[in-house]
C-alpha cells in the first residue's frame, strides 16, 4: 500500500444529469507498485480480491459501467483521464497508480503515451457493461448502480484502505 495518506486522493463526483457518477468517491492510489509492470498489478489486485480482468487501455469516450465497480492500474507509461464526465476534472496519471471507480463514474482517456498498458479488475463475480451517456441508458442504469454490492475487500489495501473505510 502507499507509503502514507499523502499518496491517496479521495474525489467525489456528483450526477451531472447524463453521468449518474455516484455518492460514492473515486479513490486514487499514486504509486501503489512502485516497480509497475503488468504482472505486479494482477497479483496486487488478484492478492487483494479483485480478480484481475483484462489488460487494455482506457477508451477515449465518455463512459461508465452500471454493473459493477472496477478497478484500473497504470501498469505501464502515462496518460490524462478526465473522470465524472465531460463536465468532471483531469488526472495526470503515471505508471504505478490505481484508480477504483465506483459504478456509474464517467471516465475518458484524453491521451495517452505510447507505451500506456492498465490492468483492470472488478469485485468477484462482476462483469462490466459500456454505457456511453445517451438518451434511454438511464433510469435502468440508475437502478443497476444502486443494486451494485459494496466490495468485501480494497484492491491494493486488502482487507483495510480506503475502498472500505469511505465506501461504507
């Protein structure tokens, strides 16, 4: 886990009327791993709980999951991040972090450098669906957001950090 609290930011990102977002906070760990590889981040996440899912990139559109919490680790290079939609704010992100998002938190690569590899995980037995803010996805993803189950576990802290101490 980081080296202290310095190194964890808590955001908060309320429904901007297409984006559901969540009462929830977005919990960023700055360098998590410090020495990310792709490998380092699944046995992180699969060690905490999180299965490790895929490993990918960011989409560079506007979208969120209403099934489901997710978790995203910078496992190589850099890139900027717009969260809670296209009115919510920019994070510079480097090799070593991690973000958990709960559901319904808008995300967005604005870019990206070459080498930019996440790993992504979800809470066990979760699968994501992609819903892209358009007319029609809610009020059915509202419903599913709340129904989505609070994690046993936080995905770098195991069984303490704040995925749990803010999330419940």
């Amino acid at each position: 886990m980081p080296g202290n609290l310095a190194d964890i930011a808590i955001e908060h990102f309320a429904d901007d009327g297409t984006f559901p977002n969540n009462s929830l906070p977005v919990i960023i760990y700055r360098r998590a791993v410090a020495e990310p590889s792709p490998e380092a981040m699944e046995a992180l996440f699969d060690q905490n709980g999180w299965p490790s899912a895929w490993r990918y990139g960011v989409y560079d559109f506007h979208h969120f999951h209403s099934t489901t919490h997710e978790c995203l680790g910078l496992a190589r290079g850099s890139a900027r991040l717009q969260l809670g939609g296209p009115q919510g704010r920019v994070f510079e992100l480097v090799a070593g972090d991690v973000i958990v998002l709960p559901a319904g938190v808008g995300h967005k690569n604005l870019g990206s450098s070459a080498d930019f590899l996440v790993v992504g995980a979800y809470p066990p037995g979760s699968s994501a669906d992609l819903l892209k803010g358009q007319a029609g996805e809610r009020p059915g993803a509202d419903r599913r957001i709340v129904e989505v189950p609070l994690p046993k576990t936080d995905p770098v802290g195991g069984q303490g950090g704040p995925v749990l101490s803010n999330w419940g």
